[in-house]
C-alpha cells in the first residue's frame, strides 16, 4: 500500500466511536499505535464537543499514555470539567470499545485548556531561531521497521539537523501524507498534535537499539495555532541516572514559532 496522498489515520463508524487504520501504527509494537494520531483525535473532540465556544481555542493540552492504544475500533467522549467566561477545561477520554479486548477501560486522556480569544487585540510578540524551510532539507526516512505501513510512512519527515539514529539534539519538520480522519480535511491543530509526541524520537540522547525511553505523558503548549502543511519538533532530551527523562521540543510552523511540547520518560536498558 502505498500511503503518499492515500489512507487516513482513522474513520469514523458512528457517534463518537472511531476505527483506526495500519496508517496508526507505532514503530515498537504491530498491534499498537503511536501516540502522535490518537492524541490529535483526541484534541479534534475537543474542538468539536457539543457546544463548544467558537471564540475559543486551545491554549495547553495534557496526556497521560495510561497503556498502548491498540489499533482497533475506539471510543471518545468529552467533559466539561469547568467552564468560565475566559477559560474553560475539557476533558476527553479515549479507550478501545465496547466488546473489543480491553473495552471501556481509558487508554488516553487528555485535559485542555481553552482560552477565550479576541483576534489583534494585543501586539504579537514572537521569539524564536529562525529554522531552514522544509524545502530546504531532504527528506529524512525513519530507521528501518519489519511492517510495511504505519506512522513512519504517513508522515513525511525532514530533519535540519540529527537524525533518528543519531544521538543528541535533533530539529525535524514533519508532514501529515494522510488525513486524520477519512474524508475530512486536515486541521491546524491536527498537524502539530500528530508531530509533537515525536519530540523524544527526534532527540534520543541514547541508542534505541540498547534502551527504552519510553514516554507515558506529552503536554502541549500553544501561543499560536500552526499555519500550512508543515509542523517543526526541535528537541532536546535529558537523562538523569535514575532512569528518568524529559523531552523537550520547541514547536514552530512556518511562519515561526507557535509553542512547546515536553515528553516525561521512562529510561532503562533493553
């Protein structure tokens, strides 16, 4: 199967209830997802719950990882955990559906902030390194895996500097080939969710053959919501002895910068 302009990441089979394609898998597990698609899905509920305020948007999303989200047919439902004429928190719960192994009990959470918004009522101010465009940088592959289709071909990657196998800090932009959900358009907010979990990949401080760095959270940070097709993950990650890491990404779009994204990990040898 070839993915480039073809698939999707999921499509919907009913209210609130989802099947993920082979585009959803992760590079460790065949029967797992990355966390990257199913955290856009999640952030999309978000967006669309009943009754969400159009002047709006996310400002801060947190995940927790709680297990491996399988590849099968999911359910989503959302929350209002508090609402206020600025700011309100939704929450969104994704777990494998009913009848399917592990029906009904949470894989993914997520908890988001959204803030009130009032467009050029306050001077934009943007910091940031400015970054070599995406096409300015060749196309990076990912590291060889045992499964044809999946996450590393429903993405294109580019890095401006690292690579998946190099250790150390690394810079990558990275490309949605495949809509989120079939027959629907790509969203903003879908490019960066579906990108910032990668932020520990880009930036393995230790080799993937010899270690797990494996994250069980991802929070994200927006100050400005993504423009076009490409969304940048420059990460840098920290490993204390103990075993216990973080993963830290600026997040830019073309245009600049638009947030941060951090990664807490799990550390120990293979």
């Amino acid at each position: 199967m070839d993915v480039a302009g073809e698939g999707w990441f999921y499509e919907r089979i009913g209210d609130g209830r989802f099947r993920a394609g082979e585009c959803t898998r992760g590079p460790w597990d065949a029967h797992a997802q990355h966390a990257g698609p199913p955290a856009a899905l999640l952030g999309r509920a978000v967006e669309e719950r009943p009754g969400a305020r159009g002047d709006m948007r996310i400002a801060r999303i947190t995940y927790e990882i709680l297990r491996p989200v399988p590849i099968g047919d999911l359910e989503v439902t959302t929350s209002v955990l508090r609402s206020g004429r600025g700011t309100e928190v939704v929450e969104a719960v994704l777990a494998p559906a009913a009848g399917s192994r592990g029906g009904g009990a949470p894989a993914m959470l997520a908890r988001a902030l959204r803030v009130r918004t009032d467009e050029e009522s306050v001077p934009a101010v943007l910091q940031g390194p400015e970054l070599p465009a995406p096409g300015e940088v060749e196309v990076t592959p990912f590291f060889p895996l045992p499964w044809d289709v999946g996450y590393h071909t429903a993405v294109e990657t580019r890095f401006t500097h690292g690579a998946f196998l190099e250790p150390g800090p690394g810079s990558c932009w990275m490309r949605m080939k495949v809509p989120l959900i079939a027959g629907e358009p790509i969203r903003p907010l879908d490019r960066v969710l579906v990108a910032a979990d990668s932020g520990n990949g880009i930036s393995a401080v230790l080799d993937i053959r010899s270690y797990v760095f494996v994250n069980s959270d991802l929070t994200v940070h927006l100050h400005r919501y993504p423009v076009g097709e490409w969304a940048c993950v420059e990460s840098r990650t920290s490993v204390d002895p103990a075993g216990i890491g973080l993963a830290d990404a600026r997040l830019h779009d073309e245009k600049g910068p638009i947030g941060r994204g951090a990664q807490s990990l799990y550390v120990a040898p293979r």
